[in-house]
C-alpha cells in the first residue's frame, strides 16, 4: 500500500493541527482528509475543504446527512435512545462518520488513519472501534491523545506549520453539532455547579425569549418513524431540521446533565437538541398507546441497554443486532399521531390517536356497564396474597422472638396484631 494516511476531518483547530503532524511526525507521504457532513453548518464543512486546500490535502466532503437521519437517527427513535437523559446526538454520528473514512481509504488504497480525538473522551472508542472492526490491519493515529498537547500548545503549532486558524470554532467552548443535536463542552461548563451562560446556545432560544404565544404540533408516526408533521409529508432530513427550527425557537431541547463517561469520568454536559427531545417524546407518546404493559416494561429495558451500546458506539456488535431484532418487531405496531405542545421551554403532549391503539372508552368509562366490575372482585382479594402471608408469618415470629419483623420498621409495627387465618 502507498504512504497514505486517511484523517477523519473536522476543521477545527485539533484535527487541522494534525494534518502537518502526519507529514512531519509520522512520515506520512500524503493527506486525505474526509469530512463527513452530518449537518453540522454548512460553515464549518466549507471552511474545513477551504483549510484542507490552503494545507495541500487531497480533500472529500461526504454528505452523508440523509444516511445519518435514516439509519441512525431513526432507528434511535424506536429505541428510545437515550443515555443518562442525553439523546445521543454525538455518539450516534461516529460510527457513521467512522464508516466514511473506511469508504474512502479503500477508495483511495490507504492503509493508516488519523483522528483528532483527545483521550478523555468517548469518541475515540467510537471512531476506533469501528474503523479497527472494518480494517483490522489498519494503522491508527491518534496524535491528540499521544501528544497530550494543550489548547495554547496547539495554537503555537499551527502557528509555526502554516495552519489557518479559523474565527470560528477556536472559542472556548469545544462544540460538535450534527442534525441530532449540539454538544457544548469545554471551559468551566465541564464544572458541576457552573450556570452555562446564554451565549453558548445556538439552537434553542431560553423560556424569557421564547415567543409568548405557544404552539401546537401534530407529528404522524409510521412503524416508529416520524413521517409528516402538521399533516406535510417530509423527507427525513427535512422533518428534522424543521423541528429543530420549531421547537427550538420555543425554548425547546436543552439538555444539562451529569454525564458518566465511558472511562468513568462524570462531566457535567450540555446538549441543544430540539427535535431529538420532540421526537423521543411524541414517540413514547405513542408507544404507550399502542404496546402492552408486559412489552413497554420489557423494552424499557431493551432501550436502556440499546442506548448503552449506541453511547459506546458499538454499532456493530451482535447484541445490538438482537436487541434491534426485537425493538423493529414492536414498531410494526407504532403508527398513529400525536399532538403537542411546545411552550416556553416546555414541551406537552396533548393527544395521540392511533388505529391500532390498545385503548376502548366503552370498557374503560366510569359510565359504561360493558365491563362488569363485579369481576374484579377475585382480583382483589388475591392481590398482594404472598405478602399478606408474609405478615402472618412474621407476625408469629415476632411473638416468638423472631428477628423478621425489625426490618419493617416500627411504623407498620401496631397495625399487625395477631396472626389471623391466611387467605
Ligand atoms: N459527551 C458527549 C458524548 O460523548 C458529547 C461529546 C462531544 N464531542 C466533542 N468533540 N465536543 O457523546
């Protein structure tokens, strides 16, 4: 194979600086950035061709934004994708944007890749795992987490090797923005107890500027995926960035959190994710109307892990598969409509309907005899029996000087008399 590494691009200040590097001090005969478009601004995907050009790179924009929407956006919203109360909006776009860079270095015949990821953070895990699944033999370089460099260091880096240094993105805040959200991190917004300034939010405007009329919205859903809003037919890209507009002008999808890392760091996090958290909302809306109880209880759990595995970025692992074997199967059922409210930062569900709802008003009416109530009468009175044995069990053993009933607590204590005939 020929002397070339392929980088994973971004534009920013960390992976520019490491387009000198792999010439300088990994020896590296030729540069192929790629730059993946998964609708971060169409700002920063020109100014990273534009830097690339000025650096004499061989240079590939990939849009891959409707890619991104359909099988990962997408299939986040059937699993309810959430980690810690994060949708996932970074994680998702790596093993995307890892996939990209494993096209282009076949294309191309490259053999070693390079990324811009420092070493406290997940998306190394996420980039590497998948390029190391795709291309095992392939070299991988990861010149920030070697280095250990600092943000001044680098500054004087691409100072010294004729690196352009953007206006841009070269703030304090460290920002990764797809059309699944906006991840501000960086400065003192990593400190628990620090109020994130106004400035950092671009997408989502706060509750005092939010307009003062309020405003409903009506998203269809067909076999778990959002498919027209307010009755429009929209093609998946479009739908998101359309709700991203609506709900975040309303003060919609702002995410602060503590969030534990994949190496065990808890880091205080922000996200603007105006349509994830609309959609993530209206879906659940409707799964609640359409699932059982039994499959709601079981798939949270299945979600839960699915958004575990989606955060480390293990796109390719075979639980991921079974769970989303099981996950697709209960989202035959999930198509309807829900309605909702967006209001000053909040967000309301106001009504869901479905065809295949698991809902009838005449058995569930206070005013209907369709259901004969008398029938819950057996019920009842079998409700709760092992513990209601349990009481007597240990009642008795109280007054044999058991221990059993210390761990209740003397509250419950003079309710309990005299063992009594079990049921
Ligand atoms: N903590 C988030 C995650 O791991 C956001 C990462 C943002 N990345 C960045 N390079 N700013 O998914």
């Amino acid at each position: 194979m020929s002397n070339k590494v392929v980088l994973v691009y971004s534009g920013g200040l960390d992976t520019s600086v490491c387009i000198p590097m792999m010439k300088e001090e990994y020896g590296f005969d030729e540069v192929v950035t790629v730059t993946v478009d998964v609708g971060q601004p169409a700002e920063d995907v020109q100014e990273a061709a534009d830097k690339a050009a000025a650096m004499g790179t061989t240079h590939f924009t990939v849009d891959a934004k409707e890619e991104f929407v359909k099988y990962l956006c997408f299939p986040s919203i059937k699993a309810n994708g959430d980690y810690e109360g994060y949708p996932l909006s970074t994680a998702i776009a790596r093993p995307l944007i890892a996939l990209k860079a494993v096209e282009k270095a076949k294309e191309v015949g490259a053999n070693a890749f390079g990324h811009g990821c420092t070493g406290k953070g997940n998306d190394q895990f996420r980039i590497e795992f998948v390029l190391s699944a795709l291309m095992p033999d392939a070299r991988i370089i990861a010149p920030m987490r070697e280095k250990n460099m600092t943000r001044s260091e680098e500054i004087e880096y691409a100072q010294a090797h004729g690196v352009p240094i953007g206006q841009s993105k070269e703030k304090i805040w460290s920002i990764d923005e797809n059309l699944w959200g906006r991840s501000i991190e960086g400065g003192r917004l990593e400190e628990p107890n620090y109020t994130p300034p106004e400035e950092i939010f671009r997408w989502t405007r706060s509750p005092e500027n939010a307009p003062d009329e309020s405003r409903t919205l009506e998203i269809a859903f067909e076999e778990g995926v959002p498919v027209s809003v307010d009755g429009d037919r929209l093609d998946p890209v479009e739908l998101v960035v359309q709700l991203n507009r609506i709900a975040g002008e309303h003060g919609v999808g702002r995410v602060d959190i503590m969030e534990d890392r994949m190496l065990g760091l808890k880091v205080r996090e922000n996200y603007e994710c105006p349509a994830a958290v609309t959609l993530l909302t209206a879906h659940k809306a409707l799964e609640a109307l359409v699932l059982t109880r039994e499959e709601l209880r079981f798939k949270a759990l299945v979600d839960q892990e699915w958004g575990r595995l989606a955060y480390e970025g293990l796109w390719l692992h075979p639980l991921k598969e079974d769970l989303d074997a099981f996950i697709n199967h209960t989202q035959m059922r999930v198509s309807g409509i829900v309605r909702l409210k967006l209001y000053k930062g909040s967000l309301t569900v106001l009504g869901r309907d479905s065809q295949l709802a698991l809902y009838n008003e005449d058995l569930a009416s206070f005013d209907s005899k369709t259901f004969d109530q008398s029938l819950s009468a057996g019920n009842v009175r079998t409700h709760g029996m092992q513990a209601k044995m349990f009481q007597q069990v240990a009642g008795l053993e109280h007054r044999l000087g058991g221990g059993a009933r210390t761990a209740l607590g003397p509250a419950i204590e003079e309710h309990i008399g005299e063992a009594g005939e079990p049921i």
